[in-house]
C-alpha cells in the first residue's frame, strides 16, 4: 500500500530541501526547472520576482515525482551524493511511489 502525498503541499518542498540540503557534500540547491527551459517561468519571475521552486513536485498524490538540481563539493564523487540524495529524498516520502530525479549541475568548491 502506498501513501498518498500532496504534491502541491509547500510544506512538502521545504520539507524535501532541508532532507536534501542535509546530505554530505551539497553545496547548492539550485531552482528546480533553469529560467530558460520554462518561457512562463521566466516571464513570472521576471514580474513578480518570486524565485523558481528549488524543488519540483508532480504526480497525483499516489505517485509522484520528485526532481531536484544540485552543486556537490569536491569531496565526495557527485554520483555517491546524487544517490544519497536520491535515497533521503525517497526515505522521508516513506512509502510513496516515487521517482526522484536528482541532476547535478555543478562540480566545485
């Protein structure tokens, strides 16, 4: 049995970016969606100026999906903390199905 999750929950993504931003070797989170990959994104920001949701939520509560872009240091391999990541993300959504799409879009200090 899976749970159900309100994706459309603000409490949601900020719960998931502290989960994210707890993992060794994040750096950065970084808006969800680039500015230039979403044409109404950008228009909306460039009015209101409100900042682009760190973390992408869809799906219909009993399945979602999860999508998060990170800078990881140079520590730790970046596929060791996009997995780590990916697997907080899942853990603290419990038993949701979930996919969880984790980009890492930049590798430094």
């Amino acid at each position: 049995m899976t749970e159900h999750v309100e994706t459309d929950s603000p409490a949601l993504a900020d719960e998931l970016l502290g989960v994210v931003q707890a993992v060794d070797g994040v750096t950065t989170v970084y808006p969800a969606q680039p500015l230039w990959q979403s044409i109404a994104g950008a228009a909306v920001a460039a009015v209101t100026g409100e900042a682009q949701p760190l973390i992408g939520l869809s799906g219909n509560g009993d399945d979602v999906a999860v999508r998060v872009r990170i800078g990881v240091g140079i520590l730790r391999p970046a596929p060791e903390v996009a997995r780590e990541v990916a697997a907080a993300v899942r853990g603290h959504l419990g038993n949701a199905s979930a996919v969880v799409e984790i980009l890492v879009v930049k590798i430094g200090q």
